[in-house]
C-alpha cells in the first residue's frame, strides 16, 4: 500500500478556552500489522475574553479556527463531546463554541468525528476515569513531547485527535453533528 499521511485537528471546544491540536498520522495506509507513528504538528488554545459579548466572543473563535485550519486544512478533525454537568448554563455556551467549530469545518468539508470524554480517556490513557495530569502525561509519552502539553485543554484536544487517529480506519461513526 502506497505511503501517506493524515493530518487530524483535535478540538476540545469552550467559550473562554478552546483548545486545539493537529497531530499528523505518518503512514496511513500502511500494513495493519505495523505500528501506528502518529506525531505532533502544533497545539494551543483559543481565548476568549468574557469582556466581550457572547456573538463576539463566538466569531473570535470562529476566525481563529479558520487560521489555524486554512493553511493545509486536516483530513479529519476530532471535537470532544459536551459533557453535561451539573451546570448547564456553562454547557449551553460550550455548545455555542462547539456548533462554531463544527461551522468552521464544514466550511472547508472536514470529516469530524465526535469522541466521549470518556473513549477519550480508555483511548488514551486505558482508564475511563483518568485525571487531567494523567491525560497530560500519557500525551507527552505517546507523542514524545519534551514537556507536558498545557493547558489542559490542549492536552484534551491532543487526545481527540490520537483517538481519532487510532480509530479512523473503522470508524463507521456518523459525523459530528448530524444524527
């Protein structure tokens, strides 16, 4: 099978931080008996300043996600699923910031695929109940990263886009988004 890559986006959506990750899966195509070589391009986060209005805040980070997608848009994008906690004000804003990013990449036809925190964290870490530091610790390991990838929420978004990456050949799951 020809060599190729795959370059994946890992979103972990908020309002006043959403972080942000693309990792490149070297090899895609290769024989499944070869282990996976999946490397870090870049991460960080988008902020936004609750001094700003809720619509402004939203198109901020709509035109920052539209940077850092624009220059070589990914193959596959990976965005966290809401988890829905005791306080639904705040995931009310953070589906607001998540329906932005899914805006941004079907604009430019990105496949988006949505990941459970928890997948995400038996992906990752093996534990479905992993801390934040632990999900820090196993990205900086699995992507031989000199030190732990902070803030958390870009070390979230990391692990969206490894679970995708680990999962994108029979993943039959439905686009983010749609049902």
């Amino acid at each position: 099978m020809p060599n190729s890559t795959l370059n994946i986006l890992g979103l972990d959506p908020g309002l006043a931080s959403t972080g942000w990750a693309l990792i490149q899966l070297k090899s895609a195509h290769q024989h499944p008996s070869r282990p996976l070589e999946i490397k870090k391009i870049s991460y960080g986060v988008i902020k936004t300043s609750s001094q700003f209005s809720l619509p402004q805040r939203l198109q901020i980070l709509y035109q920052e996600l539209k940077k850092i997608i624009s220059p070589v848009p990914p193959q596959l994008a990976a965005i966290e699923a809401i988890y829905f906690g005791k306080n639904s004000r705040s995931a009310l804003l953070v589906g607001q910031a998540k329906g932005v990013a899914l805006l941004a990449l079907e604009e430019k036809g990105i496949t988006c695929r949505e990941f459970t925190p928890l997948e995400i964290k038996i992906a990752v870490c093996g534990y479905g109940r992993a801390a934040k530091k632990q999900i820090q610790q196993m990205m900086q390991k699995l992507l031989q990263l000199k030190e732990l990838p902070r803030p958390d929420h870009a070390a979230d978004a990391l692990a969206a886009a490894y679970t995708a990456a680990l999962t994108w050949k029979n993943d039959a799951r439905k686009p983010a988004g749609k049902n």
